[in-house]
C-alpha cells in the first residue's frame, strides 16, 4: 500500500474569490492517465497547451491553458499537471471534484497545506529556509519584506549556512584525525591552525547573525504600543504616522474604549501600532474598564512601549500623581520610550525623551528614526534576507557550542572529544536551518502554516 505521501494530490492554487484566472493544479508520480482523462490528448511537457477540460462524459467544463511539467523538471520534483481556467469559484470547484473523479483510482487526495512545498523540499528542490521563503514572500507586508524573501528563495541565506557548515565540517575531519591517530603526537591546536579557522568561523556567524536578526525583523515586524492617559494625543499619533484618520480624535477622556492597531512601515520594517484605552486608576464606565485591562495587556506583549506625556499639562498635580503611577507599571530599560506630545502649544523642549506635535508633524521622523534604533535595526552590508526566530534561535545555539570550543581549545589539558562533541553540536544547529538535521515535527508545524495549493 502506498504511503501517504506517495499519492498524487490536488488544490485549487488561487486565492478564494472570483478572478480573471484560476489554477487547479495536481503533483504526484506518474501524472500521464490524468493528464489524458482532463485534457484528452497527451501535452508537450514545458509548454502551454489551449483546451477544453473534459468531464466525465466528455463534456466541456472549460476552456484554458494545460501546463505539464515532467518529474523531476518541475517545482515538486514529481509530475504536475496545471490547468488555468476561468476564475469563477463554482467553476473550480467543479474542475477539482472532476480531477478527484478521474484520479480516484491512482489514489488521488486533496493537498494539505504547504504540501506542494514540503514535496519540493522532500524531494530535494528546496532546502528548508528556501521553502519558508516561499511563505514568507507571499505574506510579505513591505517591498523591503518581499525583496529579502526573494533573496532567501534563490538560496542566499542557504549558501551562507552551508559555507559555515563545510568550514565547521573541516575543523571536524582536523579534530577526528588527531583522535583516531593519537600515536602521531600531533600538536593540533598549533600545527593544524585549528585555533584561527574556529576564529574566522565565529565570526562569520556573528555577521550571518546579525543579518538574520534584520531579517527577522522585516518578516516579524515590530509591535509598537501607545500608552498614556486620556486625552495625551496616542489617537493623534496613530493618524499620523498611519497618515490617515483611522482613530476617533475628542476632548473627552475614554474616546478610546478598545484596542486600535494599524500597520505602516519605516525603511520597509513593518510597524504594527496599537491605539490604546486611556490609562487611569478610576473610571465608573464599564467598558473603559474593560478598555484599559486591554491596554496593560498589549502593554506587557509590546517589543516597544511609546510612553505619550502631554506637555501642555506639566505642573499639574493630578496630572504629575498619574504620570508617577503609570510609569511605575510599564517596563522599564530598552522597551520604554518617552513621546512628548502637543509640543506646538508650549516653548520648553522636553528634557528627557522626543517632543513632537501630531498636528503639525514636527518631531515625528526623530520618532521614526528611534523606533527603528530601539529594536537595532541597520543595514546589512552583505543585503538583507528573510530570517525566521527559529533561525535566529538556531545560530544564537551554534554561537554557543563556538564560544566553548573556543574555550576548550584553551585548555590545555581539555579532552580534544570535548572539542569534537562541541564542534558537532554546531553543526547539526545551523543543519537545522535548511533542514539537514530536521525533526518530524518541525516539519509539519512549519508547513501547516503554509495556504493550501502551495
């Protein structure tokens, strides 16, 4: 009996809706009986075939392209069959109940999600990072996000992993000789230079690091909190840096009754900002109670806390008791910054922190700029591509075992199988990046997050 990933699948590839056009497409081995049932004719693989799509009775469901890609010259590494109809809902549902008709007998099933993918990197047309890649380009929310995942889908963040991984592997085969020759009484620290490549190492993965984390940043994005008290200019703010009227804007305190986020981006970094309820000990209104639990809830989850103070209300004693209570919640260190607002009504700077005005927009490209240095964000030399946290997590472990082989290698008297146990764990931590040391599990949570029909 045939496993499960043996069996050919299908998916319809567009997005649900209607359409000027819609794929329905099938992967699996031997494609060729499918081929003829729907198409009535066998078709020149690589090359675009106008047709109609037959039912079971020879009838016509639609006219459109056949597209047959001969295994393994195509994107899953098996056969594929594409076939572009019109793209009217019903009518794709009609040409993939017919593909499931036709296929029944070959054991033809429906695609989970992300299964084209997880054929392609099975079969070994993909590594691992490349196939996130393909996720993380479809949902790219910037140019910058999409530019840095089509860089990782043509293997540049892949080739870079695996460069360290040949030199980690040299070092390997240096420390494994001197194991299994002790004989010889080699000084291998010395003689073999094992010292300065584990050098060089650490520090391509400190720079391949470093580039990840950026990447991670342009795919993960960075969630922006605005906090205060009511009436401070946290709605005001939100409009403009968004740029549109997205929040209401009034004189009365508790406008703001629940959570309002909105997405922009800053040198192609998404900034996922959340409105919050105005923060206060008191209130009778149900609701704005409600409001402000939310608030100290988005809070303790946000990457950076925009602590909003207005400045026309300085010196006021209710005001300043407030202002003394709420900083005593928020997080303190790297997280907090302090906005000033309402700085076109006063003459005094602010002594500590950015002053800005929402009204006439001074101040809020100094804001701009500190978001993007409150989370590290620079520019990569060697150009972005798009990292995940696994990967970052992952290169972060593989700095650990470098940093105590180092360590080892000082040692004089150290076990050299310390060192060669250490220098393995490395390896198989960046192997985990493109999946040459993968767990089944890691498989199915990264794929199930994948559209079906991809």
């Amino acid at each position: 009996m045939l496993s499960r990933r043996a069996l050919p699948i299908v998916a319809i590839a567009t997005a649900p809706g209607r359409g000027a056009v819609g794929i329905v497409r099938l992967s699996g081995p031997a494609l060729q009986p499918l081929v003829l049932a729907l198409c009535g004719r066998t078709l020149v693989p690589r090359v675009a075939t106008l047709l109609p799509f037959l039912g079971a009775d020879g009838s016509v469901i639609d006219q459109g392209l056949a597209l047959y890609f001969q295994s393994p010259h195509s994107y899953t590494g098996e056969d594929v069959l594409e076939l572009q109809a019109h793209g009217g809902p019903v009518l794709l549902q009609m040409l993939l109940a017919r593909c499931l008709q036709a296929g029944a007998a070959l054991g033809l099933r429906l695609a989970e999600p992300g299964e084209f993918t997880q054929r392609a990197y099975l079969n070994g047309k993909l590594d691992l990072a490349q196939a996130e890649a393909v996720a993380d380009l479809i949902d790219a929310s910037t140019e910058a996000a999409a530019r840095s995942a089509g860089r990782s889908l043509s293997g540049v963040f892949s080739q870079r992993v695996l460069g360290l991984r040949e030199r980690i592997v040299r070092l390997r085969m240096l420390v494994e000789a001197t194991l299994d020759f002790p004989e010889e009484d080699i000084d291998f620290l010395q003689q073999a230079g094992a010292r300065a490549q584990l050098l060089d190492i650490a520090a391509a993965l400190e720079a391949l690091l470093d580039g990840a984390q950026q990447g991670a940043l342009l795919r993960e994005g960075i969630r922006v909190v605005l906090a205060g008290q009511p009436n401070v200019g946290k709605s005001s703010l939100l409009n403009a840096l968004a740029g549109a009227e997205l929040a209401i804007v009034t004189p009365v305190p508790g406008t703001t009754r629940d959570r309002v986020s909105q997405t922009i981006q800053i040198e192609g970094v998404p900034l996922h900002v959340i409105d919050t309820a105005g923060l206060r000990s008191q209130t009778d209104d149900a609701v704005e109670r409600i409001g402000i639990e939310r608030s100290w809830e988005s809070i303790a989850e946000a990457d950076c806390v925009l602590f909003l103070h207005d400045s026309t209300r300085r010196g006021q004693a209710d005001y300043e008791a407030a202002e003394v209570q709420i900083a005593a919640r928020l997080p303190a260190g790297p997280r907090l910054l302090h906005v000033h607002t309402k700085q076109d009504l006063v003459a005094a700077a602010p002594a500590v922190g950015i002053g800005l005005s929402a009204r006439t927009g001074a101040g809020l490209q100094a804001l701009r700029q500190a978001l993007l240095e409150q989370v590290g964000w620079h520019v990569v030399p060697e150009g972005l591509f798009i990292a995940r946290a696994r990967h970052v997590q992952a290169l972060q472990r593989t700095g650990e075992h470098l940093r105590r082989a180092l360590s080892l290698g000082d040692e004089r008297s150290a076990p050299l199988e310390l060192l060669a146990e250490e220098l393995r764990l490395a390896h198989d931590a960046l192997g985990e990046i493109t999946g040459h040391f993968s767990a089944d599990e890691l498989l199915g949570e990264i794929f199930s997050r994948f559209c079906i029909g991809k």
